[in-house]
C-alpha cells in the first residue's frame, strides 16, 4: 500500500455536515480529524506524528482532545504550534491531568522574545475525576499555566460536557484506567430543526427567509417573539415563534459518536464506558492487538480485537471504526478481518450471552 496522505479520503459523519478521516494509516500514531463543513473549523482527537496533513487542514483546527499523553499521542503538538505563528489564533487543548504542565514544558522549551502581547495563546483544559479545571497559556505570561475562573464540578457522573462549542455541539468524557488515565470522549451534536415543508401548505406560506430567522429564534429559544411570514401571494402574517414552533418545524435529534483508545479490557473500564456511551450512533475504538496475543494486550494496557468487539457489543453501538493497530502485524487488514468477525458475531447475541463472554474474557486474562 502506498504512503499517500490519506487527508483528501474524507468520510460524512451523519451528515455532509461533518467530514472526519485518520491522518494516519492505522498502525501509526492516532489522531482523528473532524471538521464542521459549514464553519470550515476542525478539531482533533488525538495528535499523534501528523506529517502527511496538510498545512491547509491543519490551520482549520482550533480544538484538540488529547486522550493521554504518551508520545504516539502528543508528538504532533510541535506542528500545530508552529504552522500558527506567527499569526496565531487561540486553540483550546483538553486532556487528562496534568496536561496543563507539560504543554507548557513543551512550549517552555523554545525561545519566544519576539512576540507581541498575547500573540500565542492555548487554553488547556484539565480532566480529573471531578472537575474540569482551565487554564489559560500566554506568551505574555512566559506560558505559565493561569488558572481561569471557577473550575467545573463534574462530580455528579460526568453529565455536563467538558466542553460546548459555538454551535451547541457538546463534549462530555470519562476517565478511562490505562497504567494513567485516558481520557474517552463523547462528541454530541446539539438538537437541529427543519421545516416540514408539507406543512407550509396549510399556512399559505412560501419559503423564504424568514424560515432561517425562525429556526434561530428556535434554536435560542426565543419562543415568545414574532416574525413575519412570507405567504403565497406577496403579503406577510405576522405569527408567534412558538405557534410556528408547532405547527410547521421537526426536530432533527442529536447524533453522537465516541472516540475511546488506550485502556485495557476489565470491568471498572466497562462500567464507565456504558456510563457514557450506551447507543452511540459510531465508535472509534482502539483494537491494538489480536486475540491470541491477549496476555501482551493486558500487559501493554490495550484492547485485542475480541475485547474491541465485545465492549461495541455490549454498548449497543450502531457502527464501530478500530484503530491503533500494534505494528507487530503484516499488515492491518488481518486486524480488521478478525475484528469484524468477532463484532458481527458478538453484536447479535442477547444480553446474557454476551455478559457470559464478557465474564469468560474477564476470567481468562486475568490468569
Ligand atoms: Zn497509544
Ligand atoms: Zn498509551
């Protein structure tokens, strides 16, 4: 197979809406690619060696999740920062504890006395096991970690995202046990409508642009405003957001897909996985090793292609993409052919029967 950047084979996420691809083929460094196709920004899961993106793909990114910080996951740091400057945009960092400290080693490591005030900045974000804690890195502050205003409680199960974006996408996470933690992620998309142009009929109404005023008076939940709709012969009716709310707008419900990598298979993992991601529409999951290298999968802290399956088995999900394949194999396609054999198999079992398998997995490493 040719080395050729995989960067052009993007892939829709649920909608054109999104596009993701890996930069890497899957038995390199990790880091998936998700950008926003109508704002053209994109973030990162995982920043691994990220040489064949391209500068153009890589200036769109403004957020990275970092799972942990183990060099096959955090290599590529150096080329985010450097493409940036000299006309650097703030980019928002979150990861495991401590994260916060060694991007600024990182940072710290180079010499800055040419720039002007507040010309690099990160805002990293810290994941413990309850609070998201902020900091902000500034070259005017020699990039000494600021911590910024009140931390957030995460204490009560991880059910506030860690992270919302401009567009009311969400991000929540969990502490997955890796030797050190690692961090998985759940990325949400927020609630959408649309209009049920069937249903336009029955207003007299034609489209026009007062359907994109009223879906973002929706959106923001300004249910008790007016607006004015363009009817069939020319003239306007004045109506309530929320009558309109009713009568003519469907709601496009939320989509979500996981990102998980560098945990090894037991149950306290699985307890937090299910906490989390219980019927999420796609998994990324890691699936380093084959089943019979089981016991060096334990040792190294990793998932084997049977685990992989059974915990996409066992959450539900709807489809399941692995990576971080060990370069101990031939090639990845034996990983992904063994892969698939166990997730087609597991995934049509009844719950008894896979908890069965979950146990017998559980019993079987730990001898
Ligand atoms: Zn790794
Ligand atoms: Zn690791």
């Amino acid at each position: 197979m040719s080395d050729e950047p995989k960067d052009v084979l993007m892939k829709d996420l649920f909608t054109k809406k999104y596009s993701y691809f890996f930069v890497n083929k899957h038995q390199k460094d990790p880091c998936l690619y998700l950008v926003n196709n109508l704002t053209g920004r994109a973030c990162l899961f995982d920043l691994g060696e990220i040489h064949s993106l391209s500068g153009r793909n890589l200036l769109k990114v403004d957020t990275v999740f970092i799972s942990h910080t183990h060099m096959d996951h955090f290599i590529g740091f150096d080329d985010l920062l450097r493409i940036n400057i000299p006309s650097f945009k703030l980019k928002t960092l979150v990861g495991p504890k401590g994260i916060a400290d060694q991007v600024y080693h990182r940072i710290a490591s180079y010499s800055w006395n040419l720039l002007e005030k507040d010309q690099v900045q990160f805002l990293v974000k810290e994941i413990t096991s309850n609070e998201v804690k902020t900091f902000l890195l500034s070259n005017t502050t020699g990039f000494i970690p600021q911590p910024v205003n009140a931390s957030k409680d995460i204490s009560s199960g991880l059910s506030y995202p860690v992270l919302s974006l401009d567009n009311q996408d969400e991000i929540y996470a969990v502490i997955l046990d890796h030797g050190i933690d690692s961090i998985g992620y759940l990325y949400k998309t927020a609630s959408k409508f649309k209009v049920d142009t069937s249903k336009l009929e029955s207003l007299g109404a034609s489209q026009g642009k007062w359907i994109g005023e009223l879906i973002s008076k929706v959106e923001s939940a300004q249910f008790e405003d007016y607006i004015n709709v363009e009817l069939k012969d020319g003239t306007y009716s004045r109506m309530k957001v929320e009558t309109l709310y009713h009568r003519i707008l469907e709601v496009i419900p939320p989509r979500s897909f996981g990102y998980i990598t560098d945990f090894y298979f037991s149950e306290s993992n699985l307890k937090k996985l299910k906490s989390l991601f219980y019927g999420v529409d796609l998994l990324f999951s890691e699936s380093t090793f084959m089943d019979e290298d089981y016991k060096k999968a334990r040792l190294k802290k990793h998932l084997t292609t049977r685990q992989a399956a059974l915990i996409g088995s066992a959450l539900k999900v709807d489809k399941m993409n692995i990576f971080h394949f060990s370069r101990s194999y031939p090639d990845e396609k034996m990983v992904e052919t063994e892969f698939n054999q166990f997730f087609d198999r597991f995934k049509t079992l009844d719950s008894s029967r896979l908890d069965h398998l979950i146990q017998e997995e559980l019993q079987r490493i730990k001898e």
